[in-house]
C-alpha cells in the first residue's frame, strides 16, 4: 500500500545524530530546507533522496563564531575561495568579522587612512550581495568598530542591516592618537582599520548595546599593545628572531587586564551589557572571566582550534600569540569546565602572493601573518580533544554549534539537529586517519600548518539546508565543494528586553549582585546618560 504521508526531500540516515546532551540512533527527515523529524528510518515517511552516513556521526552543522575573509584581499575574491575551504572544514555557518573597509566596496585599498573610516551603511549593500551571490556557506556579519559615528549608528545597524554585535580590536588604541602616514602597529591599516579607538568609544558602544537588549553583543580582542611594544623593542635588542618570541612579545598578563578593564567597564555601563572574549588563551585570563561572572557580569569566553593545537614554538604568527604547551592544556581544561563558552576558528589568510615561500620567514619579526585556521577545525577537536579524553563528543558540539549559535542570536534557526532549525549538518568520520597534505587543503593559499601532521577524525560530508556543499567522495583525496554557491546573508533580529543568553556545559558559579541589568548607577547625571532602559521599553534620559 502507498504510504500516503507527505515525502521528504530527503532523509539522512544510518548514523549516529549528536545533541549537547546525547547520542542518537535515528535518521533525520529534512523537508523545505529544515529539520521536519528525528526518528528510526522505517517510522519516517519516503523521501526523494536519501543520503547513507555509513554509521558515522552525524552533528549539526558546524557554527562558526569569527572569521575574517578579506581582511588583506577583496572581500568578494576571499568569499569565492575561503567559503569553500569553510565548507569543506563543515562549517554551514560563518560569523565574519569585518571594519567598513573590508567588506566589498571598491575600490580595494590594500593599506587605510582615517578617511576611509566611514558609516557600515556604506559597506553593508556590497557585502550582502556578495554573501547571497558567492558564499557557499551562510554567514551573518559582526561590525569592527573604530569611531564615534560608528557606535551611535548602532541601533540602525541592527534595525537596518540585521547586525547585533560589535568587535572592539583593542590593539587599535594606540593607533588614535598616530599620523596617518605613520603605523607601527601592523595588524591595522594593512588589515582595513585606518583610525583606531580609544575608552570613550568603547564606552558608547557598550551604552548602545545595553540599550538594544537581546541579542546584542559586544566583542573585544583582549591584547594590550601598547605594552607589547616595548616587549618587542626588548626582544628586538635581545637579538630574538625564534617563533617563540613572538609569545614572550605578548605575555599572558596582557591579555588577562583587559578583560578586567573591560568587564569592569562594562560592568558599570547602564544597563546588561554582554561581553564577548575573543581567543581567550591563558590561565590568566580564565580567572577574570571566573570573577567577572561571579560579580554579575554576563561574560562569554571563545577559543580557537590554532591555541588549542599549536604552541609559540613551532607554528605561525597570530594574534593572540600561540601560547606555552603547558597553557594549551590549561586552556583544554577551561572549554572542558565552561570557562571557555565557544570554539571559533579567526580563519584569515594572508595578501597576494599567499603562497608559503611568499609568506614565512625563519626571523619572526619578517614572517607574515595569515594562514588557514577553519581547516583545523574538527581534526584539532576530535583529535586533541574527543580522541585525548579532554572533551565529549556532546561536548564539542556544545561548543561549536549551541553555543555560538546561542550568543550570535541565530538558536532557533542554527546549532542543533531539532525539528525547525535549518538543516545543516556535517557527517564526521571519527576514525579516519590522516597525514595531512596538499591534498587536503582548499584554501586559496594552497598550504597549511597542518601539513605533515596526523589527525584522526575528518568531516567527509556537509549539508547546508538539505543540500549537500561539500563531500569526500569515495574517488577523491580529500574533502571538496559540490556544486554551486549556496550561502545566503542572515541578518539578525532585536528581542526584547526579557530575552537573555543561555549556554552548554558551564559548571555553576555563585553568582553576586553586580549592578543589576537595570540602568541605574551611581555618578551619572541626566545630562551624562544616555539611556534609562532597553530600546522599545523607555525613552532617552531626558527626551
């Protein structure tokens, strides 16, 4: 008899589906692009495709907080070429973090000035319709901010463009007060940020975002630069040239006081002000995220497979700088606990000509920056952490599908296998064994740090809402794209002042009073502040 119920359009069956809380012996029934059932494959209805997991693991779709495709390169040339790589990676969804000039306007200016730094309503046609037109994954944009114009333009980015988070890159203060023809401070102007910050607009950001409510966010790089510098004057003199120098330039500390300064800033701030730690890296770092939640700040922690991975001595010139062995254990131990909230990859790769003879240099002061991260992805977790015993496999996908979907504001539609979410997924073989080569790069720089070294555990299937981007088809070397683009723009949508961030896997922490998510503190004058509640609830102070 003719089974009557309406088909599916496909079924992904004959593997084990992966939650946060638990493994599952059921297929997934996908109709209209979403998840419609989870069940055994004889009590969901027929489907007009049906793809075999071959008792392989089946995980939502990895979500990818940061990322920064043309960052040294045209936005829309990166898109074509790193959306892939991102794909094969089995990312579905990539968080790109961009300053206005990065993200599509021409003409392509490879070194900035202050004039460039102007309003994202600038930017933001070009790089939606770069997204919807050659991205092979979907992606949602996170604003790099620099100027006051910038942070009070916040509540039309969000209403307008769909952005609700903002990155502060901390190591742009003392550029402010530079010349515009004068810039020691490297990862700047090279990287699309021409005018710098200072506490003030920090402080305006942290006030627009409280005034947005959910699911505003405010994203800072924790790393002081400005002693830094006399670090890297000192090694300098010191004859230093060694990879590991570029960790001693920028020792713990120096990530570890600005999130003090910045949670206490926030803190302090009118109104809830969520805090987003990009690379959060050092054991210094995790014990002021531990007493900022204790005080009440509502504080989140990323890390990246690259810290988690490698170490100062053998690797590549990144920022945060790759840490001491003993940190990256340490640092295993804070995503393991909750310290550490998100895995995210900071995928960026360097300026024509990329190749590595271009690149690297044995003087690491010489060495470019840029090398391809989201590959590491998976091989460095499952690897490191599901093989190593250090995480669960629920726990990795805590880590890189719940909960940055859950602090990006996209739960509901990304970050889990549930019916209503978006059908993305990656199909994971946990024993495959693999020296990585040439092979098994689909970056355009054609490299990796990863060459050479084993992993065991590989993505060999990803499918982005129902449809199949990236495979490794039993006749290929490697995982490779399939097909044409199919990545859209995701914008963001504002819920309220009742709504708050929820993730996986933290360990309880007793909690004090704080200021309270209300917008009272003491010392402002009506004059001073700006707001007295979230947007849509109260108006103005004193309008």
């Amino acid at each position: 008899m003719e089974d009557s119920r309406e088909k599916l359009d496909l079924i992904v069956a004959n593997g084990i589906v992966v939650t946060g809380n638990g493994r599952h012996s059921v297929a997934v029934g996908v109709r209209d692009g979403k998840v419609v059932a989870l069940a055994p494959e004889h009590l969901l209805p027929p489907a007009r495709e049906r793809i075999d997991a071959r008792g392989n693991y089946i995980l939502p779709g990895l979500v990818d907080s940061e990322a920064h495709p043309g960052c040294y390169v045209p936005f829309d040339y990166d898109i074509r070429t790193e959306s892939r790589a991102a794909a094969c990676a089995g990312v579905t969804t990539w968080g790109i973090q961009a300053p206005v000039t990065r993200l599509g306007t021409k003409p392509f200016k490879e070194v900035v000035q202050r004039p460039d730094v102007v309003s994202f309503n600038h930017s933001f046609p070009a790089a939606r319709d770069i997204l919807n037109s050659v991205s092979h994954v979907d992606a949602f944009l996170t604003y790099m901010l620099e100027t006051d114009e910038q942070a009070n333009e916040i509540p039309e980015y969000a209403e307008r463009h769909g952005v609700t988070d903002f990155k502060l890159y901390l190591q742009t203060r003392s550029l402010k007060g530079m010349a515009d023809n004068s810039d020691s401070n490297w990862p700047s102007r090279r990287a699309g940020l021409g005018a710098g910050i200072d506490d003030g607009t920090v402080y305006q950001v942290m006030e627009q975002v409280a005034h947005l409510g959910h699911p505003g966010m405010v994203h800072i790089h924790a790393e002081n630069w400005e002693i830094g510098r006399v670090f890297e004057d000192r090694l300098k003199a010191a004859g230093r040239t060694d990879f590991a120098a570029w960790t001693d330039r920028s020792p713990d500390f120096l990530e570890a006081q600005h999130i003090r300064a910045y949670a206490y800033l926030a803190q302090q701030t009118p109104g809830r002000v969520p805090l987003y730690i990009q690379h959060c890296t050092t054991p210094l770092s995790f014990e002021e995220i531990v007493k900022a939640r204790a005080e009440g700040v509502e504080i989140f922690a990323q890390t990246g497979p690259a810290w988690l991975w490698g170490d100062g001595g053998f690797a590549w010139r990144i920022n945060v700088p790759l840490r001491r062995r003993e940190t990256v254990e340490a640092l295993w131990n804070a995503l393991a606990d909750g310290i550490v909230d998100v895995v995210g990859s900071d995928h960026v790769v360097g300026w024509e000509p990329a190749s590595y003879e271009d690149m690297h240099d044995p003087n690491i002061w010489h060495c470019r920056t840029g090398f391809s991260r989201v590959e590491l992805f998976l091989p460095v977790l499952l690897t490191e952490g599901v093989h190593q015993g250090r995480i669960t496999l629920e726990r990795l996908v805590q880590i890189s599908c719940e909960n940055p979907a859950r602090t990006s504001g996209l739960w509901g539609r990304k970050g889990a296998l549930m019916p209503g979410f978006d059908a993305d997924m990656v199909i994971v073989d946990a024993g495959r064994e693999v020296t990585v080569g040439k092979e098994h790069i689909n970056t355009r720089t054609g490299w990796s740090v990863m060459e050479g070294h084993r992993f065991t555990g590989w993505p060999v299937k990803t499918i982005l809402g129902g449809r199949v981007i990236a495979e490794w088809a039993d006749d290929s070397p490697g995982m490779r794209p399939v097909g044409d683009p199919l990545g859209q723009y995701i914008p963001r949508s504002l819920s309220g002042p009742d709504k708050h961030f929820e993730v996986s896997g933290r360990r309880v922490i007793r909690r004090g009073t704080g200021s309270g998510a209300d917008f009272r503190r003491p010392g402002f004058s009506e004059a001073t502040q700006l707001y007295s509640g979230v947007r849509g609830d109260l108006d103005p102070v004193g309008r």
